[in-house]
C-alpha cells in the first residue's frame, strides 16, 4: 500500500510541481492535500461519526485555504491555473 502511495505521490508532484523531487512547490502541496481530502471525504461518508477524522480534515482545509491565499498573493495566474486545474473553486 505504501508503495502505491509513493508512487501516486511522486506522479502528483511530477504533474504539478514539475519533479517527483520537489516536494517544497506550492503547487505540489495544494495539489497533495486536495488528493487527501478527497480520500478522508470519502472515508467520512461512509463513517458518519468519526468526528477525529473530521477535526483533521478541518485542519487540512485550512491548510490548503493558506497555501492558496499565499500562492494568490505571490503569483496570481498559476493560482487561477492551479483551481482551474483541480477544480477547487466553482
């Protein structure tokens, strides 16, 4: 399972902050954290009371909603190609 992981990781950071090696790239971190929240959010539905997976969820979101005013404030147009990209905003 843990390999799978890596891998996904890697082609994530590949995709999005231009190599598997550069885990640091904004983009890269959006990028892995919007992948986990659609995991737990999967996990959530099924398990409706597990309020400690719910709390970290949270916390990822806040995360992420830093990292993106961050990258909205440092470069506006690879922020507008990164939601565009993930399809975090409506």
């Amino acid at each position: 399972m843990s390999h799978l992981a890596a891998e996904k990781k890697a082609n994530i950071f590949k995709t999005h902050g231009g190599s598997e090696k550069n885990t640091g790239s904004i983009e890269g971190q959006i990028a892995m954290l919007t992948e986990r929240m659609t995991h737990i959010t999967a996990h959530l539905k099924a398990n409706k009371k597990d309020f400690s997976t719910q709390r970290g969820l949270m916390t990822l979101v806040g995360r992420r909603k830093r990292l993106l005013q961050y990258l909205s404030n440092t470069d506006i147009t690879t922020y507008r190609a990164l939601i565009e990209k993930l399809g975090i905003r409506k």
